[in-house]
C-alpha cells in the first residue's frame, strides 16, 4: 500500500513539474506574464494528454511530451497573431 501511495506521489509530482516547467520557460523568454503562462500551458496540456492517451510512460512520455508541446504552443501564437489588428 506505502508502495503505491509513493508511486502515485512520484507521477503528480512530475505531472506538475512539467506543467511548471511549460509556463516558466516562455515568461523567461521574454513573452510577457500573461502570453507566456496561456501558451505554455495550452501547449503542455495538450501535449500532456496526447502522451497519456498513447500510455507512454517514464522519461520517453516526458521528452515526447516536451517534444510535442513546442510546435502546439507556436500554432496557437500563429493563431493568436492573426486575430491582431
């Protein structure tokens, strides 16, 4: 039972991580506070739920995670870039 509690622990932990991760980057960047924390999070959500989806667990999900959150956030910065006037 301890043996599971940990693992379920472990697997919020790194879900969080890189949900922080994906909002840090683009405010680091220079994207400004509010741009860069809905990108980043638009960009690893989706990306997150794709890796889940495909059950591809340990490093590999994280990296095709990361892998995958970068062209979802720069399609939804192209969208939002065609919408200003």
């Amino acid at each position: 039972m301890e043996i599971t509690l940990v693992r379920e622990m472990i697997e919020r932990i790194s879900r969080n991580l890189f949900l922080i991760m994906s909002l840090l980057i683009p405010i680091v960047a220079g994207m400004g506070l509010n741009f860069g924390i809905v990108l980043g999070a638009m960009g690893g959500q989706l990306a997150l739920i794709l890796v889940t989806n495909w059950h591809i667990m340990g490093l590999q999900g994280v990296f095709l995670a990361m892998i995958l959150s970068i062209p979802f956030s720069i399609f939804t910065w192209i969208c939002w870039r065609s919408n200003i006037k």
